[in-house]
C-alpha cells in the first residue's frame, strides 16, 4: 500500500469527520389511543377545553408571579413550534399558536429554572399522558423533566418551584387566535398543547408550519400581544420604504437566515415556508433559498460586537418557489419552497432526514437575479426570550475592516446586537414543515445489541413483559412506516450489508391509523474457521426517523484490532467505518470502532488504524 496514499485519504477523512411497554400489545391501548383520541374533531375537542377558564380545568394550577420569583421552561431540543399556515390572508375559525411538535414514542427533556430562589428551591412537575383513553396526569421532581409521548395530543407539563413560604406555577402558554394575518384578535389564553403526531397536517386537515422560535398572538406567559414586527427605515438600510431590515432593502443587507439547532430526535424536513409582508413583483419570478448543515447554533453574543460565526456548512438542499403578481393574496403571504439536490447534474426533488442543525437561508436578493422582485420583507417574532440555544436570526451585511471600511464582502450577521444599543432575541419568519415519523423499540429493555451464534441461523434474546419472560428470535419495532411501501432503508456502516447477515421485512396488520409492527428477521452464516469474531451495525431507517443495531458473532477476545467492518482484515475501509461511527455520536453499539479501547471514538482510533496499516507494510 502507497504510504502517501495512505495518509492523504485518512487526513481527508479524519476532516470529514470532524466536519419501555412492549407497544403492540401491552398494555394493549395503542388502537384505543387512535380511535378515541386523533380521529375524534380534535379541533372542536380543543376548543371546547381551550376556551374554558383556568378554574374550569382544575388538573391546572393558574399560573402565579411572585415578586421576585420567576420560574419558567423552554422547548426540548428539536421539538419545534408550531402554528398554523394562514389561508386566504385569514386565519380559520380555530387557530391555536403555538403547539410543541415532538416524534412520538421518544424521551424529550424540559429544563426548568427559576430565578430569585435559594439553593433549597424544590421543583415538583405534573405532566398528561393519555393511556387507556383517559389523561391521566403523572408527577416528577426534579428540576428537569424527560417524558415520552405516545401518539397523542395532551397539555404542556406544569412546573411549580418552592422556596420556603413562596412557590409559583407556570405552564408554556398559547392563545386562540380569529381575524386577519395582519390583524389577528386573540379571544383567550390556555395552556398551550402537546402534538406527539408524526404527520401534523393530518390533525383535521389543519396546515402548520413549524419553527425554532417562538411566534404566538399571545406571549409564553399568557400576555396579549402582537404577533410578529417588522423594522424598516435604519440608516444603513436605506431610509425609503424599501428599507427593510429583513427584506428588500437600498442594497445594504442582502439576506436573512434561520437557524434550527439539533434535534433531540430526527425528522423529515418536506419544504420551507417562509412568510413575508408587502411583496410585489413586476413579473413572474423564481425565488430560492438553501438548507446547509452547519456545527450548531452560536451563543448570543455578549456585547454589540460584530458577530461573525455563522458559516453556512455543507449544502443540504435548494429551495424553490415561483411567485407572481397574484402570489400575495393567495398565500397569504406565506411562500412555499420545493426542495431539490443535484443528482449527476439532474434536478432531484427530495425531503431529507434531519438529525443535524441547520441554517436557511434566503439571500441575494438585492441582486440581479431578482430585479423582478421589487419590494418585500419578512417579519420578527415579538418573544424575545433565550431558550438556551442560541442565535436563531441572522441578517447578511456588509463585513468591514478593523476602520469600518467595507471589505467588498457579506457576513451572517446575529439579529441579537445587530447594532450598536440594545437586544433583540428574535427569530425571524422562516419556518419548515417536518414530518416526525416514529420507529420505536417494540420491546422493554431492548438495547439494539445481538449476538449469533458460531454456526448461523437465527438469534435469540429474552425480554419480560407483564412480568412474563419470553424469548424473540426477530427484532420487532413499533412506526408509523409500512415496510413493503419502499420508504425503508436497511445499510451498513452507509453501505450494503455483508455477506454474512441477511434481514428480512414483514409488517403486521395497521390499525385504523396506518400503525403497525414491523418484524425483521435477521439470520447469519456460519462463522468460518479462519474468522474468529466479526460484527456489523446496522441502520434501520425510515423517513425521518432511524435506529441502530449492533450484530455480532464468535468470540470478541479473537478480535483483530482494527477490524472495524468485521471482515476479518485491516484496511482503509476501517477507517470509513470509524468515521460512521463517529457521525452516529454514540460509543455503544460500535466497540470495535474504539480501535485504541480508551472508551471512546474519535480520530485518535483512525490514528491507531493508520498505525496498524503502516506496521503491516
């Protein structure tokens, strides 16, 4: 092997690097679930409770201030806010803003503060599950709270924090909201919901539009206020009514971008909406914006200063929309983007698996290629508060020198101390429509890790449900996704399987819902004699959603180190497989990627591989 070679394709890979309930039968409620509760008008059903008073709901305590004492709770990682898509310019007659989207069956997590207590603040959480068609309410402390979701729609939780003689409740809120886009009423404050859906625009046909910010007519807390702002008129911007700070605008800021961090849990991005106010076009025009990848949300920063560390990353996808003189009116205002990839230079329409953070943007369009488009501007949501992760809204502006002078280049700029007084924690009117597809575990204690025996076949493994014990031959998962649909993806390290392990699919019969159990049979070979331990982690995958296994077979202490794949050999492959291993984030089902068994995997292992294969030379 070329030494060279060698040690320019690891560098460049090492670089890329860096870059329950067993649910189908007990305790037997997940077709009740269905039946009772997603298929009845949850619309009405919603509103009927919403539009109660406090005192008209006692399983909730009224939310309380006291001087002195807040206390509060942010969103869980990727469990996005959602409000609903404006028709005609008009909302419907039931619109809720916001709801939090979570993916069913999986662990989200609360963090709860408070401020002005002592270090003897105790937090006490009441949170709904809906189970057996009931919704029961559970009690947690702690000053976080991490809750699974079945496929449901219930109320936030409630967190109350106690110090000494004081204490104090507060639930997320929301409000409902009639009227106009531009002139929304809010007719009533409530505890905002739950949404453990995968597919949201099947709640009685409503359309939303989901965001990693805050937008609602009503604040977090139940205050009246209005929806969403615009700023136009700043000086650097042009003092005419194209102004915009996010939108057209005399030629000095010439893009806007949202930021969504990573999720707690994947989903399925299907397009990008994004709302804008006073559009107008003089003909037919194309406008496009982009999905990146990117390292992740950067902090607020501290002081005025130029703030220089958004880096767009890889390009996910391209958006397009087509707008016209009539496009206005009949959206509303909301714009809806296809996403697209290049696929040996054909256009690819796709809805990508997201399980990283990302940055859309909508730019340029100060320039030529949209003369056509000759006013408009996005609006900025009116919460202003920081929910831990980060700067959300950013505008590209000119970059200057260390004397203020133009470089002839744009920076992404965070709207938060965008200039030179004050803050503005905001985020501004992009949104994503996502789906949360669900594949969960179908067994209790499952921990994704198989072992075959030396001469083949199928494996075994016992798991106890309602205190019975039982042995599986086959891995069972609980989704939203027929297997036989063709949206299933089985791969290996990102590749085929091996030769040695082969999996087949079969679905159990849906209930009125679409939902089902998923059977894959896995078998393996015989272990040669020349073999002595091989392994293999394999991604199931659907749309928007995946879970890893890891197999085995033979005897771990006749391993060769730096047999990543379980080939048998050492070689460049293995440092692909470590590089998978380490984009997966996880050091439990890939012990053969800890080359250098330090407990966890990082470019040191491919280093130890590099090692290997130099030694062998």
């Amino acid at each position: 092997m070329n030494k060279a070679l060698l040690l320019a394709a690891a560098t460049m890979l090492a670089a890329m690097a860096s870059a329950q309930t067993r649910l189908s039968d007990a305790p037997k409620h997940h077709d009740r679930v269905m039946d009772n509760h997603i298929e009845v008008p949850v619309g009405d059903e919603m509103a009927c409770e919403a539009t109660a008073t406090i005192s008209h709901r006692p399983a909730l305590r009224a939310p309380q201030r006291v001087e002195g004492l807040e206390v509060g709770y942010y969103r869980p990682a990727g469990a996005w806010y959602a409000d609903q898509k404006v028709v005609d310019g008009a909302y419907t007659a039931y619109s809720y803003a916001p709801f939090l989207v979570l993916t069913p069956h999986e662990d989200y997590t609360f963090h709860g503060f408070a401020t002005g207590v002592s270090d003897a603040a105790t937090y006490a959480w009441r949170y709904q599950l809906f189970v057996n068609s009931n919704r029961p309410w559970f009690e947690a402390s702690g000053q976080d709270l991490t809750v699974s979701y079945r496929l449901e729609i219930d109320s936030v939780p409630q967190l109350t924090v106690t110090d000494g003689a004081r204490d104090t409740t507060y639930y997320l809120s929301g409000s409902r909201v009639v009227g106009t886009a531009d002139n929304p009423v809010v007719t009533g404050h409530y505890a905002s919901w739950i949404a453990a859906i995968h597919n949201f625009q099947a709640v009685k046909g409503y359309n939303y539009v989901q965001s990693s910010h805050y937008f609602g007519a009503g604040g977090r807390r139940g205050t009246n206020r209005y929806l969403m702002t615009y700023l136009s008129g700043a000086t650097p911007w042009g003092s005419n009514s194209k102004g915009w700070w996010y939108g057209k605008n005399a030629g000095q800021a010439n893009g806007v971008a949202a930021v969504f961090e990573r999720p707690s849990h994947p989903y399925q991005l299907k397009h990008v909406d994004i709302l804008v106010r006073d559009l107008a076009v003089t003909q037919e025009v194309e406008l496009q914006c982009k999905v990146y990848r990117i390292e992740g949300p950067q902090p607020y920063a501290d002081s005025a200063s130029v703030y220089r560390d958004a880096v767009p990353g890889e390009l996910v996808a391209t958006g397009r929309c087509v707008v016209d003189a009539n496009t206005s009116e009949a959206t509303g205002g909301m714009l809806e983007f296809v996403l697209y990839t290049l696929d040996d230079d054909l256009e690819v329409e796709v809805m990508p698996t997201v399980d990283y953070p990302i940055m859309i943007t909508f730019e340029d369009y100060n320039d030529s290629p949209y003369d056509a488009l000759t006013d408009f501007t996005l609006m900025a949501s009116t919460e202003t508060a920081d929910e831990g992760f980060g700067e959300q809204a950013y505008v590209k502006v000119p970059a200057t020198d260390a004397d203020g002078n133009p470089t002839g280049e744009y920076i992404w700029q965070g709207v938060n101390h965008l200039f030179a007084e004050g803050e503005l924690k905001t985020g501004l009117t992009i949104f994503i429509d996502a789906d949360h597809n669900y594949l969960a575990y179908n067994y209790p204690q499952e921990d994704g890790q198989y072992t075959f025996p030396n001469e083949g076949g199928v494996m075994e493994k016992q798991f106890v449900v309602d205190d019975v014990t039982f042995t599986t031959t086959s891995i069972e998962f609980y989704t939203s996704v027929p297997s036989q649909g063709g949206e299933w993806a089985i791969t290996c390290d990102g590749g085929d399987l091996p030769a040695w392990l082969h999996i087949e699919l079969a679905d159990g019969e849906a209930d009125r819902q679409g939902n089902r159990v998923v059977t894959a049979l896995v078998t393996a070979d015989a272990l040669p004699a020349t073999v002595g331990y091989r392994q293999a982690t394999v991604q199931f995958a659907v749309p928007g959603n995946y879970k890893h296994y890891h197999f085995a077979q033979g005897s771990p202490e006749t391993h060769v180190t730096g047999d990543v794949n379980g080939d048998g050999v050492v070689t460049i492959a293995d440092i692909n497989a470590v590089i998978d291993a380490m984009l997966r984030d996880t050091t439990t089902t890939d012990q053969a990627a800890d080359v250098n068994a330090d407990g966890n995997i990082t470019i040191a292992d491919i280093n130890a591989i590099i090692a290997i294969l130099l030694t062998e030379e």
